[in-house]
C-alpha cells in the first residue's frame, strides 16, 4: 500500500510544487497522507468503500485504456511497431526472456485474488469463476493494449535496454499531432 502511495506521488510530480517534486522526505509524507485519507475514507462504512473502490476501479480503468487508445490513434504506430510485427529485431537470450518473463508475471500477480474471498460471497460457485475470468482478462487486454501503445509511440531502437519503458517521456512524440494552435 506504501509503495502504491508513494508510486502516485512520484507519478503526480509534475503537477506538484518543486519544494514537493524535489524533497524525497515531502513525498513520503504525501505518500503518507494519502494513506491516511483512503483509510479515513474507507471508515465511513462497508456500503461507501465498495462505491469508493469501484469508482477508483473504473478511473484507473478509465485512465488505463483512455491513454493506451489515444497513443494508439495519434502516434505513428505502423512505422514503430513494423520491426517487432515483421520480426525484425535482435536475437533474444534466454536471461534477458527469463527476466521479461518475470516483469509480466508480476502485472499479473492478483489474478486469483478472488478465489480468497469465496467464503464471504453468496453462490461462490457461479461468481468466482467469472470475477476470475473478467478480471484476468481485462489484466490481458490493458497489458496488451498499453505494450502496444508504448511500443507504438516510441521507436524500438528508442527504447533498447530500457527496463522502465513506461517512464520515458511520451509527450514529446504526441505533442505536435495533440497541439492546437489558438
């Protein structure tokens, strides 16, 4: 959960203060209070933390497959991604597949969360199987669709030995297409 907090700090930097962006100890303590603020939240009751979770749920959904669409309808998807559709590309070792392995494994990671509460849902028998399905496919499908809109935004030769793709900066490809000149 803290590394969840501080992830949305370090993701909201630039819409931060530079006291905040550039103080290591400011963003914990904003990692912190938001914490705080969800647990808060969550204490009005039962009935409001599952809208609160489901509404969270869909945002981030939302946001997931609303970014991934957008880079894939503005950037020049078709030039980015021909070495990887034509199998143009360099040789892979076996540790450097064994490591990507491990980064996809771990985006799956939850997808049998369900199968936990089963003994607190009524006809765990008929709702299980499809909560595990929807939410595995869906994990499936954003996963694809945000590779497909990293790897189409960017040039492969770009993104070469990258470990954290997601953090290079894609504004610049897509500012020119999305700028609108008053």
């Amino acid at each position: 959960i803290a590394a969840s907090a501080l992830g949305l700090v370090i993701y909201l930097r630039p819409f931060l203060p530079d006291s905040v962006s550039q103080s290591t100890l400011l963003q914990k303590c904003l990692a912190a209070l938001t914490i705080l603020f969800i647990s808060w939240l969550l204490s009005w009751g039962l009935q409001f933390g599952n809208r609160l979770h489901g509404i969270i749920t869909l945002f981030n959904l939302a946001l997931t497959f609303g970014f991934a669409l957008t880079v894939l309808w503005l950037a020049p998807v078709s030039e980015n991604l021909e070495p990887i559709l034509t199998g143009i590309s360099a040789p892979v070792s076996l540790p450097s597949l064994g490591q990507a392995i491990v980064l996809v494994m771990f985006s799956y990671s939850g997808w049998n969360a369900a199968a936990y509460i089963a003994e607190e849902i009524r006809r765990p028998s008929r709702y299980i199987p499809w909560a595990l399905l929807l939410g595995t496919g869906t994990v499936i499908i954003s996963y694809l669709l945000m590779n497909l809109a990293y790897f189409g935004a960017v040039p492969l030769s770009q993104l070469q030995g990258e470990i954290a793709v997601d953090s290079r900066d894609l504004d610049l490809e897509l500012r020119p297409t999305v700028f609108i000149e008053p």
